[in-house]
C-alpha cells in the first residue's frame, strides 16, 4: 500500500504469513513507478508476520505504480504472489 505521503512517498509490502511461512526462503518486491523507474527489494530470512520493506514511490495525480511480489520455494522457484497497479492515496 501508499503511505500517501508526498514529502516521502513510499509502497510499503508488508509480510502476513500464511500457510507454509516456514518454507519461505524470502519475497522479492518490484515497484514500476509511473515515471518508468523500476524499484527493487527483498524481504529476507527470518520472515516473521509484520516485517515490511518500503521502496519509493510517485505523487503524480492520476497515475500509479505497479507493484509485484514473488515468493522463493524451498526448491528456489519464484511464485508470483501479488500483481497490482498501487495509486498514490486513496480516500476511504
């Protein structure tokens, strides 16, 4: 999610676990910002519930970064676990 800051903008991937949180070697992040930079990053071992990694994000009105994320199997497969397009800030 956005921390919807615009001093600071930031995506925020949060680990909740899950079925098989153990098995987990680590999650990769990839953020395609709207301006066409591509952040990167890994949430790594020990993966506990509530570790987060925070990669930069866009303030452009109207646009928004893509996020994916991939989980790597014990036998060093990458599974797609997330894929999608994050906007700035939202209003609830």
């Amino acid at each position: 999610k956005s921390n919807g800051e615009s001093i600071n903008p930031l995506i925020i991937t949060t680990f909740r676990g899950g079925k098989g949180l153990n098995f987990i070697q680590q999650i990769d992040v990839r953020v395609t910002r709207s301006d066409g930079v591509v952040e990167t990053g890994s949430i790594t071992k020990p993966l506990f519930v509530g570790k987060t990694l925070e990669l930069a994000s866009t303030t452009a009105p109207g646009y928004r970064d893509r996020a994916e994320v991939w989980a790597t199997t014990p036998q060093g497969d990458k599974v797609k676990i997330f894929d999608a397009y994050i906007p700035f800030r939202t209003y609830n």
